[in-house]
C-alpha cells in the first residue's frame, strides 16, 4: 500500500520533506501539496510531485480524498489549526517544530487528540532519530549509572538580522529542551538564564551567547550554551555524567587530514548536513505507523511540554530569576 500525503507549506523544509518522500522513503507519495505562495507549491509540484494537486487552502487538502496522512511545514502560527483539522479528519498528521506558538494551543491539540482516543500526531524533533543521539542514550542506560549532570552546547556559525533573543529558545534550544527530557527520561522543574559578555556579533536585539540551566525532577542539573554566532560552525555538544562514568555525542564522522604539519578534522557548517540521516529516519517512521492509522515518535505531550518548557526559559530570560515549570498530569493516551 502506498501512503499518500498532502504537504501543507513548501518552503525549505517543506520541499526537503517531499524530495526525501518522493525519492528516499519507499511506500508513501505526496499526491497534494498547499502554500499561501502558489508560486512556490507549482515549483515543488514541477520538481519533484509532478502529479501533486495543489490547494488553495490547507484546510481543503486536509479534507481531501487525494489525502491520506499530512506533513504540517508551514509556518508556525498556521500549525495548531492544521494539526486540529488532521485529528478532526481522524489522519495522522507530521508537524515540524512547534507544534503550537503558544503552550495553550499546543495543550488544545493534546486535549483534541486524547479524546480522539489514537494518536494521530508526529512532531518534527529529528534529534531523537540521530544515530549519536541513540548511542549516547544506550551508554545512559547501560554503563554510565544514573544521570547527575548535563553539558550541552547548541552553536551556530551566524544568524540573520531578524534573529532576536527568545528565538535562541523557541527557535533553538527547543531541540535540547526536547532531546534531553528523552535522553534522561525526565521532566523539567525550573529554568535560569544568564547571560555571559556578549558577543561582539551579535547585534542590539540579541543577547549572545547564553547559558541556559535546567533541573529536572529527578535532580539532574543540566547547562545549555546556546551560541548562535559562534563563526566556527554547527556544532552541536551533549556530555552526560553519571554515577559511575561519563558519556558524550559522538562528532559527526569526518576524515582526519594530517596536511602541512598540520592535524585537522572538518566542522560541519549547515544543521541540514548534520541531521539529514535523521530526518529521513524520522518520516520513515512517520510513514510506517500512519499506514497503520496511527503516530510515533515524539508525541503531541512531548510538543507541550517543550512549549511550557520553552515559555519558561523566555520569562527566566527576562526576569534572571529561577522560574519554575509546572506539568499537569499526563493523558494516558502518552503512558
């Protein structure tokens, strides 16, 4: 059976998602696409969905009989009404990070489809699918004993100019906020925020580099740099210390040059290059459990929680102070 999907937004991610559908995954094909830039939708349909259909409206493609899964690229303030509409529809839906702008809308996903009684909902955190990522969580879980302490560090070689201070959460920590509440299997209960000497690139809107500090409710203390003009690279670093020994993420391998009496190993500059093999793993996976009529993989409760978690940090930005994070109880649809 192949599985066909309707792609809301075709802009970077959504047009990377239907190449790596059309030409990388096997049993699914994007037979409907939907953006608010008709210009855009037609190019992706002549380069790579040919027999696509587009829609004028996301809402219509959800609807459609052409569609039988949906992919939510769009951009993030369209995605709380599409993912609703997906779960109406009773059609597993992807939705790229986040799943909601606010944490009440991603709340109200989380409500819908727990009265739905399925889950239907996949959210976009690619980094629980990276092959470093699931080495480093078996070391976790087979020889390093509990968790007592976290270092993280999240850096990008530069920014654009629109690129201001909450973004450094919502925009980019929200993949450590997500992967590390995984990795130790663990929910958050405060957040700090400090800020060290700015960085001399980064401009009036944005305070850069930032340190983010986590406790969870089992007591692990965790510490983020999050660097968004760092001029190296993409470089992305997770170091867990435990009762009875140490595990870190494997770099990405690389060829070790010797050259000019010189050692060196190349840093990726583009998050794309560093976690394509993931996003490909992650929509497979997506691709698999609609077939059956269902969702995997991070869950409509885990885009909530990044959300609460995210909308804390912001406010420990502003206010320097430890501001706690509260959960309600869990549905048990994500027990």
């Amino acid at each position: 059976m192949t599985l066909c999907i309707g792609v809301i937004g075709t802009g970077m991610i959504g047009r990377d998602h239907t190449r790596r559908i059309q030409n990388v995954i096997a049993g699914a094909e994007v037979t409907a696409l939907s953006d608010v830039n008709r210009d855009s939708a037609r190019a992706v349909q002549a380069d790579l969905a040919p027999t696509a259909e587009i829609f004028d409206d996301g809402r219509a493609l959800i609807a459609s009989d052409l569609v039988g899964a949906i992919l939510v690229c769009s951009w993030g303030g369209t995605h709380e009404e599409y993912v609703l509409a997906a779960i109406e529809a009773s059609k597993p839906v992807f939705c790229e990070k986040p799943l909601a702008t606010t944490a009440e809308g991603a709340r109200r996903i989380v409500e819908a489809e727990a009265k739905h009684g399925t889950r239907l909902v996949q959210v976009g955190f690619m980094r629980r699918y990276d092959a470093g990522y699931r080495m480093l969580k078996r070391a976790i879980e087979e020889e390093t004993g509990a968790p007592l302490m976290v270092h993280a560090a999240h850096r990008n070689p530069a920014v654009p100019e629109q690129y201001v201070t909450p973004m450094a959460i919502h925009d980019t920590l929200i993949h450590e906020i997500d992967v590390l509440r995984w990795l130790l299997d663990d929910d958050y209960v405060s957040a700090q925020v400090v800020f060290p000497r700015r960085s001399p690139h980064a401009h009036a809107a944005l305070a850069d580099p930032q340190i983010v500090l986590l406790e969870t409710a089992k007591g692990v203390r965790i510490d983020v740099e999050v660097f968004v003009n760092c001029r190296y690279g993409y470089d992305i670093q997770c170091e867990v210390v435990g009762e009875e020994g140490l595990a870190r993420l494997p770099d990405p391998m690389s060829v070790a040059v010797r050259r000019n009496a010189q050692a060196r190993n190349p840093v990726l500059t583009d998050w794309k290059d560093r976690f394509v093999e993931s996003y490909d793993i992650e929509l497979a996976d997506f691709v698999a459990a609609a077939k059956c009529g269902t969702a995997s993989g991070p869950s409509a409760w885990d885009g909530y929680v990044a959300a609460v978690t995210s909308d804390a940090c912001v406010k420990a930005q502003e206010t320097g102070a430890v501001e706690p994070i509260e959960l309600p109880t869990r549905p048990a649809l994500y027990d």
